[in-house]
C-alpha cells in the first residue's frame, strides 16, 4: 500500500506544446465501486490494473498542507479479465495520458474523448504536500477539492463539469464589483430582476444542474445577506419554471428585459444569464437564443453584448 499525494489542475489546451502530445497512451476505465473506488483500467495496448482508492485522508502526521492524500492499492491484472470487469462497471471513460516531465516533476496530463471531449486535467504527484515544484503555462485551476473532476464523478456524469469553483468565484467578484456602489435601496429592488436571469437562463435548455442551481445560490448570497439563500433560491428557480412553462420563454424573456430596464440593471443582468449559460457546459443553442432576445429587448447593442460575454468568459479562464 502506498499513500497517494497529488494535485490535480484544468489545463489550457490551447497552451500545451505540440511536443507534450506526443506517445500518449489511450485507456478505458470503469467502476467497480464508488467508495471505495475500484477501477478497472485497460491500456490499449495490453497492460490492465485493478486499483482501490480510499477516500481523501483529511489529517496526516506526515503531511504538512492539505493537498488531497488516499491509499492506494494497484494490482496488474489479465487484459481479458479487465475487459470481462469492464462489462461489468456500470460507468466508464476514454482518454489519452500524456507525460510531460517538468523540472524535477512529471506531470499527467489526460485528454478525455467521447462525452467528456474537450476536457482536460493535469495531475502531479508529491511526496509531500507542500513539495514545491514547477507549474508550467498551461495549467490552470486547481481542482484538487472539486469531487466533479474525480474520474469516478465523470464517468458518472457522462460529461465534463462546469466551470471550476475558483472561476466562478472569479466571476462572482466582478459580479460584485458591478453591484458595490448600488445603494441599499436599489440593490434590494434590483434582486427580484437579476435572481430571474438567473434563473430563466438555468431552465431555458430545459434541464437545471447541479453547476446551475449552486450558482444562483451564489448570485443571490452576492445580492443579499440571507441565511436562508439557498432556499429562497431554489424557490425563485421552482417558480421561474412554472411560470417559463405557463406563459413561454419568448414571453417571459420580454417580461425579464422591461424589469431589468425598469431598475437599470441590464448590463448586470445580462452578465448573471450569461455567466449561468456558461457555467454548465458553454452557452448552446437555447441559450444563446434567450440572450440575444434579452438584447434585443433591451436595446443592447451586439457590440455591447460581445462585452459582456467577453467579460464572463474572461474571469472564468475560458
């Protein structure tokens, strides 16, 4: 049993070197089991391992940070075996492993195929948590403590996650730097318009996630000091769908832009659907409909609205 210490980030693809992308290994794990985790991994190629992971050790007299730490045990296994497991896991991915050496490090990076392309994540193992080492251009946040990034969570997931929640609390800060010098009697009317573009945008493709629902959470803790904020936006969510399916979304977009015209706040309202749209996955075809009407509405002109989605864009490192 070895004890397992490392960081996991995003990566800006864009930024990795052509030379980092060369004698990448394709793999197809699945799962066994969620906690602990039981992996079956087949190399394509011939080599297959079956691992078990504890859970994140939270304290360890031999660890100096908090960087996440699990036991691991990993045994090399038949490749026909690993494939007869495999059809037994009830969730599973594909992706390349590249390995980039890095100063006195190697670093992992793993490109994800099939429903989570696009993504990817690069990892580095420490001997200890607070080992300093190199970090080269293209990696970006960490996502160390995001349980969405675990493989596991993704191949339950079927997709890649949203933003990470360090880019959204980057984009949330400038949310609230927006709303700092509203005074206190038009920030509290403002709330009611702003927590709807929120919300109208989460249920304009027609299914709210997890990624959705957890930042108009955050939104409105940024409108208001309210102990009861998640209730109270889950409830503004559950009416906002109601009311999408009684009356349209066309109708109920028109009804949004007059208010936030209303309380001069459509710069600021377009930003949270914006922002929302892209929390989840980037803005799709649904969404992008209900923005450019919420413009159009409003009288924000197409060079205005590229603005704003630029800013969105810009504090969630995309």
């Amino acid at each position: 049993m070895k004890l397992e210490i490392e960081r996991k980030f995003l990566v800006k693809a864009a930024k990795v070197p052509s030379t980092a992308r060369t004698n990448g290994q394709r793999f197809t794990q699945g799962y066994l089991s969620a906690r602990p985790s039981v992996r079956v991994r087949l190399e394509h190629g011939g080599h297959a391992w079956l691992t078990i992971k504890s859970e994140a050790i939270e304290k360890d007299r031999d660890r100096q940070a908090d960087a996440p730490a699990r036991q691991e045990y990993e045994y090399e296994i038949p490749a026909a075996d690993a494939k007869h497991l495999l059809g037994l896991c009830r969730y599973a991915l594909d992706k390349i492993r590249y390995r980039v050496k890095v100063g006195a490090h190697t670093w992992e990076l793993d490109e994800f195929l099939g429903p989570h392309k696009g993504l990817w994540l690069a990892e580095i193992e420490l001997s200890r948590a607070d080992e300093a080492h190199d970090v080269p251009e293209w990696v970006g946040d960490e996502v160390s403590d995001d349980d969405r990034y675990s493989n596991g969570a993704l191949a339950k997931a079927g997709k890649a996650p949203g933003a990470s929640k360090l880019a959204v609390q980057r984009a949330l800060e400038l949310l609230g730097d927006r709303l700092a010098n509203f005074e206190a009697g038009k920030r509290l009317g403002t709330i009611g318009p702003l927590m709807e573009a929120a919300s109208l945008m989460a249920v304009a493709d027609g299914e709210v996630d997890d990624d959705e629902r957890e930042v108009i959470q955050r939104v409105l803790q940024k409108l208001s000091i309210d102990s009861l904020s998640s209730v109270v936006a889950d409830a503004m969510l559950t009416r906002s769908i109601e009311q999408t399916a009684e009356v349209g979304v066309e109708r109920r977009c028109d009804e949004l832009a007059r208010a936030l015209v209303k309380h001069d706040v459509v710069r600021e309202g377009l930003f949270i659907a914006a922002l929302v749209a892209e929390i989840s996955g980037g803005i799709v075809a649904k969404e992008r409909a209900v923005l450019d009407r919420l413009a159009d509405r409003t009288a924000t002109d197409e060079s205005s609205m590229a603005k704003i989605v630029s800013s969105v864009h810009d504090a969630l490192g995309n």
